[in-house]
C-alpha cells in the first residue's frame, strides 16, 4: 500500500512539474511579446519633429514638418540648407532595422535610388546615417497618392487610361534595368506636382529578372507569390490589373477582408469582370489578370501591351515625355505644402477607428 501510495504522489508530482515547466514557457513567451511590443513602441511614438541634427544640410534649425508614420519608418518633409529645395525625409530607427531584420530593404531602397531612374519614379537624393538613425532623401511628390485620389473621385475610362498608361511606362522603365518591383499599391502610386504619376518605395524590389520568394501586399500579388513559386517581371503585371480592377470597380480583384477567403477566391474562383466595363478593357484586364504566369499576356513581349486596343489612340511618345494633361492638377500653395499627405492622414484615423469599432 505505501509502494502505491509513493507512485500515486510520484506521478502527481511530475504532473505538477511538467504544469510548472509549462506555465514557465507561457511566461516566456509573454514576456517575449511584451519586450517586442515595447521596443516596437518605442518607434511607434517617437516625438513628431526630429530634435538632432540629421546632416550639416538638413538642421534642426530649419523647420522639419511631421508627414506620416508607420512602424517602419517616419516621414516628413524636410529643406535642405544649401538649395533651398524641400524634399521626403524618411527616418528609419537602427534598432528597428536590426530587430526586424530590415536591413536588406533599406540597402535595396538605396541601391535602386542610385541605379534606377525614369521620368514616373521618385528620384533619389541621398541617403545618411547618424548614431540612432537612418535617413534617406527623396523628391518632394505633393499632390497625395492613387488611393486617395481614388476615393475623392469616381475615375472615368479616359482618366484610368491615362494613369494605366504611365504606369505601364514606369514598370517598363524599371525592367530594363533587369528589376522586378512587387511593391505595386495605390499607396505607392504618387502624384507630383504636375499630376503625372510617381512609382515610389523600392524596399522589396528584387535585383534580377526572376525569384522565389514570399513579398509584399497580399491583395495586389501575383498568385505565384502566394505561392512563393517562380516569379519574373510579369507577377508586376499582374498587380497593375489588380490596380486597373480597383480603379473600376473600387476593390481588388477576388477581394475579401479575411485574408483566408480571399486565398481561396483568388485559387479557387472565376475572375468576375462587371459588365459595365468596356468590353476592351474587359479584355486587357483578362490578360492582365490571368493566373497563369505562362501564358499571362500570352506569354509575348509586354510591350505589345501598348497596341492593345484599350489604349486605342493614345501617343505613347507623349505619354513618356508628360506631354499629355492629367486629368487631375494638385492644387497646391508653395513647395512645402503638405495638405494631401495631411487628408490621407485623416482618411487613415478614420479607417482605423472605424476598424476599431
């Protein structure tokens, strides 16, 4: 009865152990998650005007207006002392870039900018480094970004055309220097001064004309990266019918909020075109949208994109040269105005508050 009883308090005292050792884990990793949520903060509420000096061109004495934020980086506007010329500041913490692994699209953000230039890509101006932070400095693009226009307006056929157009130019532009954007949003879609489009943020391109690997914003990725499959310069094509859908229709293609039904509409569904749509654009985003990258644009040159019949009449030297009007002109007070990055702040409050209840 005593050897029972022994084996009896044995065994509940391993119960208790591996309770204990387990608790012990859970711990762990709470505390793991409190020590990443805490040092994540630390970038999320940074004060709104950077208070050292950046660079001998860019003082703190010079006022530096607060943009945006995100948990990767700020942005703002800053003047450089020499020039008098206002440009996009962004200021990216080292400990985050080291924390999150980061590092590689801060190099490849700074590589494209020296290697890569186009009439329709925000130009690269220099980038710095002090003890705590990273810079980098861009053109001054005033005038908002595609999703915000998108949402002020209701785009005619004619207006779509016109930002497909220089949008196709500036992928065009981007894979002759042997690079594969995949970062194609309308959050990244700029618009200057003038109204003409600015490709922007080149944190996950790929050097090179194919890849393999799992990036960027799921509701404009070509299947194959779902699918972390082979991947060439035409997964971008793919995200700019995902872009022209939008602009029609005024979601993404196979669009659901949960990110699972959405995967499973995009493998498993039709791709459903309105009719209200032309039928040539019909046509055009059928093949741009196709989820076979094989036979995506029937497997020929992308330049014979430009001879669709959408683009019927349009004078492509034009286009490339801004000759061509845009049918929306920023209005805008000076060169420091900022009013369309504060209206896509506000539209953001909204959208989370509204996410919130």
């Amino acid at each position: 009865m005593g050897c029972l009883l022994s084996v009896f308090s044995c065994q509940q005292l391993d119960k208790k152990r591996m309770a204990l050792l387990q608790n012990a884990d859970e711990i762990d990793d709470i505390k793991e998650k409190i020590t990443s949520y805490s040092i994540q903060n630390q970038y999320i509420n940074q004060e709104k005007i950077i208070v050292e000096k950046p660079h001998k061109d860019f003082t703190k004495k010079l006022k530096i207006k607060f943009l945006s934020k995100n948990v990767q980086q700020k942005i703002y506007l800053t003047q450089n002392q020499k020039d008098k010329e206002y440009y996009i500041m962004k200021s990216i913490n080292k400990q985050y870039l080291e924390y999150s692994g980061m590092q590689k699209q801060f190099q490849n953000e700074i590589q494209f900018g020296k290697e890569c230039k186009g009439k329709f890509i925000q130009k690269y101006h220099q980038h710095f480094m002090t003890i705590k932070k990273c810079y980098i400095i861009l053109e001054n693009v005033q005038g908002g970004n595609l999703q915000s226009l998108m949402k002020r307006k209701e785009m005619s056929e004619v207006e779509i055309r016109f930002y497909i157009a220089e949008i196709l130019i500036a992928l065009q532009n981007i894979h002759k220097y042997n690079v594969i954007y995949r970062n194609l949003t309308p959050d990244n879609v700029l618009i200057d001064n003038q109204g003409h489009i600015k490709l922007s943020d080149f944190s996950i391109c790929h050097f090179g004309t194919e890849c393999n690997c799992l990036n960027g914003n799921i509701y404009y990725q070509a299947p194959e990266i779902n699918l972390i499959k082979y991947q060439n310069q035409l997964s971008d094509y793919w995200s700019l019918g995902a872009l022209m859908y939008e602009m029609y229709v005024g979601y993404p293609p196979y669009f659901h909020p949960n990110i699972n039904t959405y995967k499973k509409n995009k493998r498993d569904q039709k791709l459903v075109i309105p009719n209200s749509i032309s039928e040539s654009a019909q046509q055009l985003l059928r093949q741009l949208l196709d989820n076979d990258i094989q036979v995506r644009i029937q497997n020929e040159s992308i330049k014979k994109v430009q001879y669709h019949v959408f683009f019927e009449g349009l004078d492509w030297e034009l286009i490339k040269k801004k000759y061509i009007q845009s049918p929306f002109i920023p209005e805008l007070r000076s060169k420091s105005d900022i009013n369309y990055y504060l209206q896509e702040e506000k539209q953001k409050q909204i959208e989370e508050q509204q996410q919130i209840q």
